[in-house]
C-alpha cells in the first residue's frame, strides 16, 4: 500500500496551483480591495460575501463561519476529500507527479481513495458510452439526437454516448481496467445481478452529469426502445459521490457565464439544455430527476454573488405539472437574494421542441418576455378561483395572501400585496395590505424569532461570529487592535518587522488567541522564517497551531486586510512600538506595586534591585517614545 506523500511534492502542489483558480471553480470571486478577492462562502449560507481569498498567501478565510485553510484545505472541505485525495487530485491538474514516501515512485491504486477511485470509474465510463455512440448498434441514439436537432458536434461537447444492450459490456471493460467489482457497484454505474455485477443502463442514450469541477459523478440514461420497460429517464442513484439534490446538470459548462453575466436560466431536461447552450443561452441548467431545491440554490447564488441585479429564469412547460414545478421553486423563491422570473414558452413547448419548430432565434427570445415568479404563482392561485362571487375572491385571497406574507422584503410585501388585490378584483386595497401584514406578522411570533430579516445583502458581521479560545476580541479595544495588527504584518509582511517582532515575548499579547498565534509563529523560526518563503511560512504557522480556534485564528490574520492603505516600514515600527510599550507599562506597574510593598517593610537589598529595574524600564519606555522603532 502506498505511503504518505513527499513533503516536498506537497509544496510543489500548493506552489503551482494557485488558490484563485481552484475557488473560482466553486464561487464567483470579485476584488475585496488589498490585492484579496471575496465571495459567498460555500461552506455556510449567507447573503453577503464574508469569504475572502488572499492569491498571494495561498489562503482563504470566512469571517462568517471561520472556515480557511490553503488550497488543499479548500478542496478538501468542499468536495469532502482526505488530505491525500486533495494532493492528488490538484496534482493532476499540475500535471506533477508525485512521490510516496513507502511506495516507490508511483502510488498505485491500493493507496487512492475511494472519491478518486469512483470519479475515475466515472471518467472511464463516460469515455466508453461515447466510444460506443459511433457503433452500428448505436444507430437508434444518433437518429434521436438528430431528429432533436443535435448533430455529432453537439453531443460531442456534451459528452453524449450510449450505453450497449448487453449485460455486462461496461462492466468487462472497468474490470480490464482494474477497478474491482465493489468499485463498479459502489459508483452506481452497476448493479449486483444473480451471477455478479451487470450493467445498470442497458441500450440507453447516456449523458454524463459532472459536478461543478467538472468531474462526472453519474449519468441520465434516456430509454431509446419501446422494449424497454424501465423509466423513460434513469439516473444515477444516490453514491458517495453523487448526490441528486446536490447537482445541476450543465454547471460546469454554464458556471463561467452564469458568474459573468449575473444571470441562471433553469430548464427541465438534458435535451432543454443543450437546446439553449446552442441557441446562445449559455447560462442554461437543469435538476437531475429532482425537484429544484435548496441545495440547488446554494449552488447559484454562490455564482451570481446573489444580489439584487441578478437574475433566476425558470423555463417549466406551460402544462399542469409545469406549472406545479413552478409553485414548487416559488416556495423557494425567499432564499435568492436575485430576482426570480418564470418564461412559458408559445404553446407550451419545452427549448427543445422550440428550438426544433421554430430555431435559435425563438429559444434565445424564450427568457426575454417573462414574468415575476410571485406574479405566476399567485396567478396560478387565483385561477382556480370564481372571482365573480364574493365567497370566490373570499376563498382566493385565504390561498394567496399566506403566499405574499412569506415575501421578506417588507416593502416588496406591500407592492405585490396592492397587485394582488387588483387580480382578485377587490376594490379595498388597505384590507387586502392589511391582511397580509397581519399574517406575516403571525408567522413571525409563531416562529419567536421577532422580525423578519430584510432581503437582499446584510453585513457579513451582523451574523455571530464563533469565539476562540480566551476572552471575546472586542477590537474597539485599541490594545486587542494593535495587537491584531502587528501579527497581521508578521504573517502578510514578515518582512516589515523581522528580526524585531522575533525578540517579542508570548506575553507581550494580552489576548489569549493572539498570544497562541505568536507561539505558533515562535515554534516555526519566527517572524524571520516567513521572509524566506512566505507561503510555506504561513502553512507551517497553521500546522504549529494547537487546536481548529487557533489555526482559524493564523488564516483569519493571514487573509484580513491590513487598516493601512500604505503599508510600509513607518507603519510596522509604530505597531512595533505600540505593543512593546504597553507591555513596558504594564511591568512598570506590576514593579511599583512591589516596591510600595517593599517600602512598607522589606528587604532593602531587594528593594534597591526592584528600583534599579523600574528605573531601566522606565528609561526604555521614554526611548521608545522618543525615537520610536529604533530604540527596540
């Protein structure tokens, strides 16, 4: 079995990966100022960006969650990796090779975790069903694809394939390429038959489903015979790597556009989304067999850095179970910061049969004339209503006025509150207002949770922030600010304060957290250390860090902006100097205590070495405040 890493592979891997790249995959990352991006954290849900990305530390840090690390750290958390499956996986991508420290050169598949193995599985997989596209078997799947409108290029750039009739055809083939029996049942893409695994999609047309990093993680088989008596789609089921809810079909090849242009259009089906990426509409996706949920959202709003400029367009079918798709997402509608609209497409068609009537142009016209998602839902309600009688309108606004009160915003409430009245058609506007504050307002003292928060962004540090070790950092405090400053320099400008900051005791930081961060640094060869390798300075600081508050803490400092904008030897030596005197101020204190006692009835020996020491502290402290960094 293969042994731990090379140390020095692992430096090779966080050297060349930079940290920017691998985040961007994930989440849309705008300047913060500093030279450090921000986005909205994937690892907690928030409305304003509180995570922050330093390229040029190789750090990461959320100031809501207290979530960092550097970018191995980051894949590992995100895509629930072991330490080595991380090394490995962006060593890939590097193209380095690495070395293991009991294995020889090369790790094998013995030592490779179980998420590589399946996602290998999968790429291997998804290369066979594409392979077997250009068989003569494969006949019925081109001619569905073309009489779709979907050429060779087209499924091509989508990875289409197919998947033979056969038992065990792919299966064979997994085999022959060394992944186990257990492997192929464990990734789904087989099942456990009377004689061993067999294929679990038999004469299917196969698109692969790749999670936002591209990798596939599962498959949508479409039937192609009318022998065929299994669903007309059939997924993946749920694997350690794939999960339904979690995953958005065509992600990978809409996220870059989707962050770009602050814009999601969501489809129902594959064949919707190809439909719109070729007709222009690049942002399209779509749900894998499920409904569109909160995992989902999480996923987009990351993207568009949910704001209020942003744009959700869903594209359901204009039948019943379209319109019910849609009331679904509505009930979800809440959780976007982004405007979110619903576009029916003439006659009820879906993108693709659009696409197929009438051409690129009418899909790409499909997302422009659309409605309000509140707007249809509550027109939904109200339709099914006689809103000629008084008991009609009665009955409707009892369904529809609940629906309004879940509105957060409380002025967007008040808005479509007035719009509702105008669709039921009753006359007295206020009793209609009325009547939805009073319900939201009962919603909220049921729930004993006071107001509700408005929509739209709030202040990443409006959220409690979890405590460190030690005393709560109340950085109104100028002591706690100073030294919050000064280890920030030492971690982001060694340079600045090195060799001084090195000659500066654990003690001289009053807060606990911080006085941790300086042993941490102390234990790696100081301040110093950091001017000859910055980013190895700054892994080795967190790895010195006794426990998860106090590693928080050293990328918290690490990525957090310094409070000058021009950051120079000037601005290190009176932070320098700061702490350093306040430490010579508290000894002097602690000293006068001891002399006072000694003059009350003490050894005159000791009394006249306590006053030799406060006189030399004393002496310090007036150089200090006279010449500043250069008498430390």
């Amino acid at each position: 079995m293969a042994g731990r890493i090379n140390d020095e592979d692992v430096k090779a891997v966080r050297d060349a990966v930079p940290i920017d790249a691998v985040v961007s995959e994930y989440l849309q990352l705008r300047n913060a100022g500093g030279g450090n991006l921000k986005g909205l954290c994937p690892f907690h849900d928030e409305k304003s960006p509180s995570f922050q990305v330093s390229p040029s530390k190789g750090f990461f840090h959320c100031f809501g969650c207290q979530e960092g690390g550097d970018t191995i750290t980051f894949v590992m958390k995100v895509d629930h990796l072991s330490f080595s499956e991380a090394v490995e996986r962006l060593a890939g991508q590097a193209g380095i090779t690495l070395r293991y420290e009991e294995g020889g050169y090369t790790a094998g598949t013995s030592g490779r975790g179980e998420r590589i193995r399946l996602v290998e599985a999968h790429k291997v997989a998804a290369q066979f069903y594409v392979d077997q596209l250009e068989s003569p078997e494969a006949e019925i799947g081109r001619k569905f694809l073309a009489e779709r409108g979907f050429d060779q290029a087209a499924a091509a750039h989508f990875g289409v394939g197919y998947s033979p009739a056969g038992w065990d055809h792919l299966t064979r083939f997994l085999r022959g390429k060394g992944f186990s029996d257990k492997e192929i049942i464990t990734s789904g893409i087989a099942q456990e038959g009377r004689r061993g695994p067999i294929d679990r999609f038999r004469g299917r047309l196969m698109w692969p489903i790749r999670d936002i990093g591209g990798e596939v993680v599962g498959f949508g088989a479409r039937r192609l015979r009318e022998d065929d008596n299994g669903p007309k789609y059939l997924n993946t089921p749920e694997t350690p790597i794939y999960k339904k809810s979690q995953v958005l079909y065509g992600i990978d090849l809409a996220k870059k556009e989707i962050a770009k242009s602050s814009r999601a259009v969501v489809v129902e089906g594959y064949t919707d989304v190809m439909a719109c990426h070729l007709a222009g509409i690049t942002t399209a996706i779509a749900t894998c067999g499920t409904a569109f949920g909160t995992d989902h959202i999480k996923i987009l709003r990351r993207l568009l850095m949910d704001n209020g400029s942003a744009r959700v367009i869903f594209t359901f079918d204009g039948d019943a179970a379209g319109q019910k798709a849609a009331l679904r997402a509505f009930e979800d509608d809440q959780k976007f910061a982004a405007e979110t609209y619903i576009a029916v497409a003439p006659d009820g068609m879906d993108p693709c049969d659009l696409r197929l009537a009438k051409g690129d142009d009418a899909v790409a016209d499909l997302v422009e004339p659309r409605t309000p998602l509140f707007e249809f839902a509550l027109r939904s309600i109200v339709s099914r209503y006689d809103l000629e009688t008084p008991a009609g309108r009665a009955a409707a606004l009892d369904e529809a006025a609940p629906v309004v009160a879940r509105i957060k915003n409380s002025g967007a409430q008040h808005e479509v509150a007035v719009q509702l009245a105008g669709l039921l058609g009753i006359l007295d506007t206020q009793f209609v207002v009325k009547r939805v504050a009073q319900l939201a307002r009962w919603a909220r003292d049921r729930g004993g949770k006071g107001p509700a928060p408005a929509r739209g962004p709030q202040p990443y540090d409006a959220a409690p922030r979890p405590t460190s070790s030690g005393p709560a950092l109340n950085l109104r405090n100028p002591v706690y600010a100073t030294e919050r400053e000064l280890l920030k320099l030492a971690l982001q400008r060694p340079e600045l304060v090195s060799p001084a900051f090195d000659a500066y005791g654990v003690d001289e930081f009053t807060a606990a957290p911080y006085a941790a961060v300086r042993q941490a640094i102390m234990e790696v060869g100081g301040a110093e250390y950091g001017t000859r390798d910055s980013q190895d300075y700054l892994v080795r600081v967190r790895e010195a860090a006794p426990d998860d508050a106090v590693r928080a803490m050293v990328t918290e400092l690490a990525v957090e902006a310094i409070m000058r904008r021009t950051v120079d030897e000037n601005y290190a030596g009176e932070q320098l100097v700061t702490v350093r005197r306040r430490a010579v101020q508290r000894r002097i204190q602690e000293i006068q205590i001891t002399v006072r006692r000694l003059e009350a009835g003490g050894d005159p020996a000791q009394l006249a070495a306590v006053k030799d020491e406060l006189w030399v502290l004393q002496q310090y402290d007036q150089a200090l405040k006279g010449h500043g960094a250069a008498a430390l």
